[in-house]
C-alpha cells in the first residue's frame, strides 16, 4: 500500500506514458499500470494467496475504487478496518463456526483491499513512505486482534481466563516478530547504512553452519505462517467445523490451535532475534 503525496512531489509521468484518469480507467490499464511486471515474484513480499487468484480479482475493486474517487489513503484505512473486525467477530460470544467463518470472510477482503491500495497508489502516482509505514501497522493490527479473538474463542466467551492471556501472548510474539524485522532496517538507517545490505540474500543467512540448517528446517516446515491473517484465519474456520462436527460445544480443536499458535509465536521470536544476530544484516 503506498499514501498520497502533495502534487508537487510526484514523480512527472514517463515519457509516452498515457494511462487514462481515474474515471476513464479499464480493467487492463489497472493492470498495465498498477501490477508491474515482477509484482507476484516478490517471495519476501508478496502473500501466496496474492500470487494465487487475489491479484487476479484485485483490478476489478481498483477499478471500482478509482471511479468512486477513492484515496489509497482510505483504501488502507479501510484494510486495517477489515483486519481489526475480523479479530473482533472471531472473539464473539455466539456460534463458533459462524464468528470463524465471518472472521475469514474479513480477512478475505483484508487481503483483497491490501493489494487494491497498492494498485491504485500506483496507478495514480501517489506511492510514499508513509503508504509503506500504514501497510505496516495495518499487518500489526490485523494479525495481533485475530490472535487474541482466538484467544477469547478457545475461552468460549468474553471473560478473563488462560485462554484469553494465551491469545495475548501469541498477539505479542506475532507483533515482536514483525519489529524484528522491521527494526533492521531502523538499525540500519540510523548507522548511515542503506535499508537492504550488500550480498542479497546471502546475507540474509546466518554465518553459523549450525543456525543456517535450522533456519532452513524451520523454513521448509513453514510453520511460522499459521500466526499470518490468512492463514490463521482458515485454520480457526477448519478447527470451529471440526468442533462443530464432533465435539458440539467443547471447543476442543480450537484450544489446540490456540496452544500451538502461541507455541509457533514464541519459538518463533526467538529463533527469528537469532537469525537475525547471526547473520550480516546488521553488518
């Protein structure tokens, strides 16, 4: 997602370049100008579901966004919205597989608005630090209030309890391992250094033989995906249909999600501040 910028600090259109306005924008030109080329091959960046079929609807609702007058601004807005509701039904007091499925509905459109800003911050020229530092806080928000709605869900309602403070602590891990990440490139910004270090990924690998073979287990294992929005989301519908199923009222699968997500969030901080110490980032 990127945030509008004054007029006067746009980048000037490139030579023979002829997107049309906002309201004279077609399906194909938001493609052409929204989703450039390499778009879906940035791994580190862009979510699997992006790749899958989001990016294939995400045109249409820009072309909506871009006849409606909409800002990318309030397209975020909207996203970091969609994320922070979703966690909030999910916690509901009412049919666990109904606030699961309305929970992943939300963070569908979540998803879909994330790409959507982007395509139409790019289509109108309007990309800015400030889109990428609210697309940021919009992935914190997001993820850390479906943590703890499930935390409240496995509790079975809105009352204090160790499921509660256990959906709390997997919203903290989930949030430090996004500033983690994040303060590398504050790190590296404050030594004078540029954001990315030299060597691509290579430096991206710890210099210990022994730490780059777990990095690389736990990556093939992706385990650390179950605490992203989209996938979480999915997996609590799954546990909700399966307590639905076979166990009536006892929220038996949901609570062994919960155990395991917290268990993911906090090996998962750890192993991710290692990574990071041992390898030549903060070189």
């Amino acid at each position: 997602m990127e945030a509008e910028i004054p007029v006067g600090n746009r980048t000037p259109e490139p030579p023979g370049d002829d997107r049309p306005p906002r309201k004279g924008a077609r399906v194909a030109d938001i493609r052409r100008y929204g989703q450039p080329p390499g778009l879906k091959d940035r791994r580190n960046e862009e979510h699997w579901a992006g790749r899958l079929y989001m990016r294939d609807l995400s045109p249409y609702v820009a072309l909506v966004a871009l006849r409606l007058g909409l800002s990318p601004n309030q397209l975020t807005y909207l996203m970091m919205l969609s994320g922070i509701v979703a966690g909030a039904v999910v916690s509901l007091p009412a049919s666990p597989l109904w606030t699961a499925l309305g929970g992943a509905v939300l963070v569908q459109i979540y998803l879909l608005l994330d790409c959507v800003d982007g395509e139409v911050a790019r289509y109108l020229r309007r990309t800015s630090v400030a889109g990428v530092f609210l697309d940021r806080i919009g992935h914190y928000l997001s993820e850390v209030s479906l943590l703890i709605g499930l935390g409240f869900m496995a509790q079975g309602g809105w009352e204090n309890g160790g499921w509660v403070e256990l959906g709390l602590v997997a919203a903290l891990g989930a949030a430090l391992i996004k500033a983690e990440t994040d303060n590398v490139v504050v790190a590296r910004a404050k030594s004078g250094l540029p954001a990315d270090p030299t060597g691509g990924d290579s430096a991206l690998r710890p210099r210990s033989t022994r730490i780059a073979l777990a990095r690389q287990a736990a990556s093939m294992l992706r385990l650390h995906r179950i605490i992203g929005a989209v996938e979480l989301s999915l997996l609590i519908l799954a546990a909700a249909v399966i307590d639905t199923v076979f166990g009536g009222d006892d929220p038996t699968a949901v609570r062994v999600l919960m155990v395991a997500v917290a268990a993911v969030a906090a090996v998962q901080t750890l192993l991710h501040l290692v990574s990071i110490l041992a390898s030549r980032r903060l070189k």
